[in-house]
C-alpha cells in the first residue's frame, strides 16, 4: 500500500496563508518562468515543481476552491478537478493577454524576434607611448564592424523589393501547438521568428542585411590618461538588427613604460645619478622633465635616496585643473673603478672623516624617499 503526501499549496507557491490573489499571481507567475520544463529540459525535479505549483496556483485562484481547502486541506479537495487546464491555455488573468510562452517565454523560445534589437559593443586596445599619454594626442584608427548594408537599407531585400509575411506562421513569428494540456509556442522555422521572408535577397549581403566593414575613426585622447582609461564613442559599434540602435565602441588605453620616467597617479618619479662631490658640495644640474631640461639645484651634503620636488611638472590632473609634480629621487653613485690618483685622495679624505655610527642620520637633513616610505 503506498500513500502520497502532498505540499501544503501556501508553502509550494511560497506565500503566506493570508496572501492576496494578486500575491498569489506574482508568486506562481515567478516560478512558472522558473521551473518550466522548456527552461529545464531532462531536469524531473523541474517538471515535478512547475506541476505542483500550477496545482496550487488552480485552486488559490479560485475563491471557492481556496474556501474548501483553508477549512479542510487536501481532503475537502477529493473527487474534484485539481488543476484547471484553462490556465495552460492562455493564463489570461495572469499575463495580460496572450499565451503564457508568448508573454514570458519569448526570449527564451527566441520568438518574437521581428523587434528591433540594439548593435553588439565593440571594444578596441589602444596603445599611447608616456608623452602621448600625458600631453593627449589625436590619432586614427580602423576598426572592423557590421554595418547596414547601403544596397538595401539594412532590410535584406534587393533593391526594388519588398519582404512578405510569412506564410508558415501567419507573419506572428511563431507556431503554437499543444502538448498535452500545455499550448506551447516556438518560433517560426521558416522564417526564424521575424514573422517575414525574403522572396528576393539582396545580392550584396545576401538578405543578412549587414556587411562587413573597416571604418575610420578619429580620437581625441585628452591630457592626462593612463593605462585602463577606457574612451566611449556612442554609436560606433556593430549596427542593429531590424533598424535597431548601433552598439557603442570603446577604446581601452595601454600606456608604454617610459626608459626615465615612473608614474604614480599624477606625479612623475625620475632617479638622478650624481657623484660623490656633487652631494657632499652641492652642485647644479640639468634633469630631463616630460616638457624639457630643467635645472636642479642639489643641496650640500645631499643623501642617497633624497627627493628633490619640481612642482608643477607632473601628469595634468584628467579629473579637475592643475598637474601633478616630478619628484626627483638623488642616487649617490660609488665608482666601482678608481685610478691610482683618484684612490690617493680618496683615502686622504677617508682618513679626515670620522665614520658615522649605526643608525645616526646627519644633522639637518630631511628624511629620504624610502626612511619616509617605511617609517
């Protein structure tokens, strides 16, 4: 002897047992969509789903049936219809009108493509060197896309032609039979869901109503870019199907590494060799910035990893006014080679100088780039 134990109709729709009969519509409108077998081909557990709901959901509707079965649950129900197959014909009262595979399965049947649609996003690499990046420049490219076909319009047919309703399906875009109780809806074989066929196909893009094409395009890379900067040029993408908007295309920027200059942000970073007098007297030197030479004064008794700021020389701010500066980081060099006159002095001056200790920093001398860096 077997029994079968049924769901309370309240916890299979997910709704309270005080819900209102729209609640109880948008609750089994949501899991028809989910569970449809369509939508879940070979899933049984889906098929067993989407009937216990549209069991619920025909007696919650109906006000006598949901009456019978607050008062005596499943058992009041014996002997009666369980499920109205009216709703699996045309679920007028859920979906407005029309079929329920019309309305909520469209997209998922690929009916109902006689709509316009919106043209595919292209997206383009751009490479800019650092000075192109920094100043901005203007430049062209050539980007390869679908555009409407000029013989035709874009609408497919030859020229002095027209398209005509399909016969298959009526000019609906889809065919509609039943399964069973359910009415299902497909799309047109015959003329793949647009509700019209091409008697006579454009000979220069065979009735797809596209061609392939490489347009030229001119950029304005404004001042101040950098690697991952994306530029939108609305409009220039693929073109869309059925007198649909183009796409837009977007030009994503890769900045190449510079031989001196480092970026971060908006400032510019450029190490600067200098010898040991140089820093210990002072000195004065020329040092290349993104607009030129400029001339730097290295102060007396400079250390190796100093910073010396040149305001205003950096990157120009892309968001809001101003630039950013070239922050000039002092490298003492040591000479790996000495000549003979060169070594005399040097231990001259090595046996003038006491050696600093452990850990001291030389008196009135500002932190270096990386004794501020790391604390």
């Amino acid at each position: 002897m077997t029994s079968t134990f049924k769901k309370d109709y309240y916890e299979v729709l997910g709704v309270d047992r005080t819900a209102t009969p729209s609640d109880i519509k948008r609750a089994y409108r949501r899991l028809a969509v989910k569970y449809h077998p369509d939508k879940n081909p070979g899933d049984a557990s889906a098929e067993e789903a989407f009937k216990e709901c549209a069991e619920a959901y025909s007696v919650l509707s109906d006000q006598e049936k949901r009456a019978v079965y607050d008062r005596y649950g499943h058992a009041g129900l014996r002997g009666a219809p369980q499920v109205n197959t009216d709703i699996f014909r045309e679920f007028t009262d859920i979906f407005g009108g029309g079929s329920i595979f019309e309305e909520l399965f469209s997209d998922l049947f690929g009916g109902r493509r006689s709509r316009s649609s919106r043209g595919a996003d292209l997206h383009y690499d751009l490479e800019l060197t650092f000075e192109e990046a920094v100043h901005g420049t203007e430049t062209r490219i050539l980007v390869p896309r679908a555009e409407h076909c000029s013989s035709c319009a874009g609408s497919g047919a030859e020229p002095g032609t027209s398209k005509s309703s399909c016969p298959a399906c009526g000019g609906r875009g889809q065919v509609r039979f039943q399964q069973g109780f359910l009415v299902v809806s497909r799309p047109c074989g015959q003329c793949r869901g647009t509700g019209q066929i091409i008697p006579d196909p454009c000979k220069t893009c065979t009735g797809s109503g596209q061609i392939a094409r490489e347009r030229e395009i001119t950029l304005r890379i404004p001042a101040g870019v950098d690697t991952g900067s994306r530029l939108r040029r609305t409009g220039e993408g693929e073109a869309g199907m059925r007198g649909g908007p183009s796409g837009d295309l977007y030009v994503i920027l890769h900045v190449k590494p510079h031989a001196l200059f480092r970026r971060d942000g908006d400032d510019i970073y450029l190490e600067l060799p200098v010898t040991f007098p140089q820093a210990a007297l002072g000195a004065q030197v020329e040092v290349p910035t993104i607009e030129g030479n400029e001339s730097l004064t290295v102060p007396p008794g400079t250390q190796s990893g100093s910073v010396i700021k040149l305001r205003g020389k950096g990157v120009p701010r892309l968001q809001g006014s101003g630039r950013g500066d070239q922050l000039v980081v002092v490298n003492v060099v040591t000479p790996e080679k000495l000549t003979r006159e060169q070594r005399e002095l040097v231990e001259q001056l090595g046996a003038l100088m006491t050696a600093p200790k452990l850990g001291e920093r030389p008196s009135g001398r500002e932190r270096s780039f990386f004794e501020r860096l790391f604390g």
